[in-house]
C-alpha cells in the first residue's frame, strides 16, 4: 500500500506553513509515498451552502488556509521521490492558462511527480469571489479539461469553448510528464462519477474516521465508474483511485491504521492520503502522527 499525508495547510497547522519543507522531507524519510494538498480560497461567515454541500455551516478548521500551489512548490523543492498531489482543487475557479502554468511549474520542480486532483466545489461564495457563476460550474469544470489538455500538448496553444477561451500562443513549456500530468477528479453524485469514468485517469473519494466510513457505497461507486467507463469505450483499470481518509478529533492512530487496512482488504484500494487537520493542531504533531500510522500499517 501507498500511504500518504497533507501538507500543513489548514486549521492550526497551517500557522506552521514556515516548516512545510521540514514536514515535507521528515515525512518522505518515514516512508511516506506521497504529499497533498486541499483548496480553500475563502470560507463564509454566512454561508449559503454548508460544507461539503450539506447544511449551513462550514468547520472552522477550514478558516486558515494556505496557499496550494505555494505548499505543492515547497514540498516539490524539498522532496525527491514523493509524489505530490491535490485532493483537490477547485479548478472551475482558475483561469486555465494561469492553473496550466502553477501546475506545470510544479510538475518540472519535482521531474514530473505532480497528481493534479480537481473537483467543481460547492461554495457559491467562492465563485462569488471569483466572478463566476455557480451554477455553471460543472460545465466550466469540462471545458477547463478540454483546455489543459491543450495548453499542455500543443505549442502554440488555443482553445475556443461556450464558457472559456484561450488565445493562441507560445507554449513550449510543458510538464515533465507526458502527454501531460493525469486528470484525477474528486466525485460523490452519479454525474461527477461520470466525468470520472468518461475523463478522470484517477478517482479521489473519501471517508471520515470513525464517523463515516462506508464500503459498500465505495463498491458501488466504483462499479459505477467501471460500468460508465467500458461504455465509454475505456479500460477501467486505467482509471487509479486515492482514498482521502480525514480523521475525526481525539482518534486513536490505532484505528486510523486498522480502518486503511480493512478498506484496502474489502476495495483493493491501494493509495490512501491521510488528513489530520482535525485531530492534530502542530506542525510537529502531524510528523509524529505521519511516523505513527507508516509504522501500524507497515506491521500489517
């Protein structure tokens, strides 16, 4: 299995950002196989849409957040063999040219270790912020693919769409992956799973410990995916998955290592980016805890 964790980038931790360096290259010596990041550009007061979609209220954990391209470049510099990913950015709210450019930055900083993740997100006050229409954003999240794909195959580089366009133009650099950097989406709903299985090349669920972990609804996710992604004419197993695995305050790193292992038994799920911003609030506490679970999970 391939254990991962998040940089220090939200509630408490993320007043640590200074060290993200030091996380990053104690946690690669413990064993880590990757590094991530969230995106929060902003949380409201008075929000619209709760968390997640749900409710009217959004954790206060998520108040403090740092910058992801900024943390993903930090621990690109630091690392040598980690892979670096987000789970996820919400990337209907980035000019395409400008998130091409971060990505691929980062993706020739780390000799092309870069999992780019992307989901549609569910605050309207963020595409508020952002000057963009909410509602739209599913649409916008496809065209953003469609023109990523461009901007990193092709030199020069347009794409004309209903919701982006971008003019022709110089493109010689691009990431150090090819064709490009794989297209890994974050999806719950039937549609989003669709994307997944029509364009994603990884699939980025999750589940709370204790709280929520629910198998059989990653089963049946998953052989949605399957299903959708043979009619499409693609191979499923081209299609990886990383589990986020958020831990729920005061759990025992005990059990956050017997939850991974019993999912990766009943999934065969075999990546797992774990998330302490609820549970640890230092930068030194979440090595220690990094250290903790490697260990648990490694004694199988």
């Amino acid at each position: 299995m391939k254990i991962g964790f998040t940089l220090p980038q939200f509630h408490r931790q993320a007043f640590g950002v200074a060290r993200t360096a030091e996380f990053a290259t104690a946690v690669e010596e413990a064993g880590a196989a990757s590094l991530w990041v969230g995106d929060r550009n902003l949380a409201a007061v008075n929000p619209v849409v709760g968390y997640g979609g749900q409710g009217t209220t959004i954790p206060e954990e998520l108040n403090p957040a740092a910058d992801p391209f900024v943390l993903l470049g930090v621990a690109a510099a630091a690392t040598q063999r980690v892979l670096l990913g987000s789970h996820v950015l919400i990337a209907p709210l980035y000019p395409p040219v400008q998130l091409a450019r971060s990505l691929t930055t980062i993706d020739l900083m780390s000799g092309g270790r870069l999992l780019p993740g992307f989901g549609i997100g569910w605050s309207p006050e963020e595409y508020q912020a952002a000057g963009l229409d909410f509602s739209r954003r599913g649409a916008r999240m496809d065209e953003l693919l469609d023109a990523l794909e461009v901007l990193w195959t092709r030199d020069p580089a347009q794409y004309e769409g209903n919701h982006l366009s971008v003019p022709s133009h110089h493109s010689p650099l691009k990431p150090a992956r090819r064709p490009r950097p794989p297209f890994y989406l974050g999806a719950l709903s039937e549609r989003a799973l669709g994307r997944v299985a029509r364009r994603g090349d990884g699939w980025l669920p999750l589940c709370v410990v204790p709280s929520y972990v629910d198998v059989e609804s990653l089963l049946a996710q998953r052989s949605l995916i399957d299903r959708l992604a043979r009619e499409a004419g693609r191979d499923p197993e081209a299609i990886d998955t990383v589990l986020r695995v958020n831990i729920d305050a005061g759990t025992a790193t005990t059990q956050v290592a017997d939850t991974i292992k019993r999912v990766h038994e009943r999934t065969g799920i075999d990546h797992f980016m774990v998330d302490s911003m609820y549970d640890v609030e230092t930068v030194d506490g979440s090595i220690a805890h990094a250290r903790n679970v490697l260990g648990l999970v490694a004694k199988g």
